[in-house]
C-alpha cells in the first residue's frame, strides 16, 4: 500500500467491521443436502477432510499466539478472540460435519503446541525478539488465509460445476465470504509493523532467516504426513499444474515486505521448496494416513 499510513486504528475499524459484517455462521444456517454423495466424497473427499481439519486447529493456533506474543496488542486480541476464532470454529465444525454426511470420518485436528513454539515464546519475553515473532505471526497468517481464499473459490466452481448448490451456496459460499477479510488484517499488519520503522535491520534480517526455515503451507504442521496430504488437496483443486503461479499468490505479501531489497523477486524460493515437496510426496506416497476419498 505505498503512499499510505496503515494505523492500529485502520486496523481496528477493519476488526470491528468484520465482526459486524460476518457473525459465526450458524450450523442451523446451512443446508447440508447433497445430490451425489459418493461422487462429492471421491473428487472433494480430501480436500473437505483437510480444510475441515485445518479450520478446527483454530484453537491451537489462538494458543500459540498467546505462546509467542506474551504482550498481544489489543487490536490482535480482540481479532483472534471476538473475530477469527469464533469464525473459524464454525467454519471447521460445519465442514466436518459436512463430512460426516457424506461418510466420511471426522476430522482430527492437531491441538498441541509445538516444543518449537514453546521455545520460541520463550525467546519472546525479549522485546526485540517479540517484534519478529509478531512479523513472523503476520506473514504466516497472511500465507494461510491466502491459501484458504483459492481453495475456497476453486472448491465452489467444482460443487458448482456438480451442481452441488445446496452446499456451494450455504456452506462454501458463506465460509468464502469471510476468509479475505481476515487475510486482510494480517496483510495490514504486517505492512504497519515495517512501515513503522521500528524493526531494525538485524531483526528483518533475522526474520527472513527464520522464515525461510521454519515456512510450512497451511495445515501441514511441519508433519510428513500432513504435507503429503496437502500435495493431494493440491492435486485435487489443480494447484500443481501451475506451481509458480500458485507461489506467486501466496508468497508476494513477504517478498514485498521482507524481501522488498531484492528487485523483482515474485515469491521467496522457500515458498516453492514447499510446495515442489509437498507434491512430490503425494506422488510418491499418496495421501498418507488419512486417506478418505
């Protein structure tokens, strides 16, 4: 956003909007008919499985954030817990029930915090490290509800294209609606945070470093199994036909921000490292151990 100040009250207001505009949708909101169960559970078995998961790992993730920022704003909490939690709560809980429908079984979601993530909030207690963590933080909100964002619209155009209404219009069509929004405030904030000025030199530099080890696409937990998984959700929503173009969406937000000292980089290569491993595992081993469609 060049030429433009992002305020904490900017991103405030944006909070507060998203909280009037977007209330929890209700799971007696939806409509969960399907036309054609088996042949919705054998094209979008996995990738159902697999956002429904990742969605109800919001908890977790609400515990990590109190891990890593010991001194949360007020405009963080009152995003993560008025906003994007219970959201996101609904969103995994609807899916998997979804899911259930179509006989599948349901989702089992990662809820422990990382050792990694414990030492990190640890280190966190430092104020110059708390301000990476928070960067760090951003991006890898911003990286996800990217990735959430495509995969909700390809999702719908094949529930569409199935004809599957019903579902499309009810329950992924409304689940959609609310992703960009919380893209958004991660997009805000970290641009606010390094437009400030406040991070010196060695910190940005310290957190390209430690991004480019610790990177994960969403929902893989730095697990084997899970980022096999996700070359499968790939493969399924046609992401690894055109892995650049896929890297490019959802890595230019920090080759902007952390990378703007390299001229013309479109996405950072650990970005592409991600994926190239996560759709050579799929091809190698298959869906790993939660294989439902």
């Amino acid at each position: 956003m060049p030429g433009q100040v992002i305020t904490q009250q900017k991103i405030m207001d944006h909070v507060l909007r998203l909280g009037d505009l977007y209330p929890p949708i209700a799971l007696s909101s939806v409509d969960r008919t399907v036309k054609n169960p088996r042949l919705v559970s054998q094209r979008f078995g996995h990738v159902l499985d697999y956002l429904a998961r990742v969605e109800l790992e919001v908890d977790r993730n609400v515990l990590e954030l109190l891990v890593l920022l010991p001194d949360v704003t007020e405009v963080d909490r009152v995003f993560y817990a008025d906003v994007w939690q219970p959201q996101e709560i609904q969103h995994g809980l609807i899916l998997d029930r979804l899911q259930t429908d179509l006989g599948q079984p349901p989702a089992e979601p990662v809820l422990e915090v990382s050792v990694k993530m414990k030492i990190l909030g640890a280190l966190s207690h430092l104020r110059p490290i708390q301000d990476i963590t928070r960067l760090l933080y951003y991006l890898t909100g911003a990286s996800t509800e990217r990735q959430a964002v495509l995969a909700y619209n390809t999702f719908t155009k094949g529930l569409n294209q199935m004809g599957e209404d019903a579902i499309s219009k009810t329950i992924i069509g409304p689940i959609k609606q609310q992703e960009p929004g919380h893209f958004a405030f991660y997009k805000m904030s970290a641009t606010a945070l390094v437009q400030s000025g406040r991070m010196k030199p060695w910190q940005l530099y310290l957190a390209r470093q430690l991004r480019g080890i610790s990177y994960n696409l969403v929902g893989t937990n730095a697990m084997e199994r899970y980022k096999m998984q996700m070359g499968g959700v790939m493969n399924a929503l046609g992401y690894d036909q055109d892995l650049h173009d896929y890297a490019r969406e959802i890595g230019r937000l920090e080759a902007k921000l952390l990378w703007a000292h390299h001229q013309g980089m479109e996405f950072p290569q650990y970005v592409m490292r991600a994926l190239r491993e996560s759709v050579e595992l799929y091809a190698e081993k298959g869906l790993g151990a939660r294989a439902t469609s």
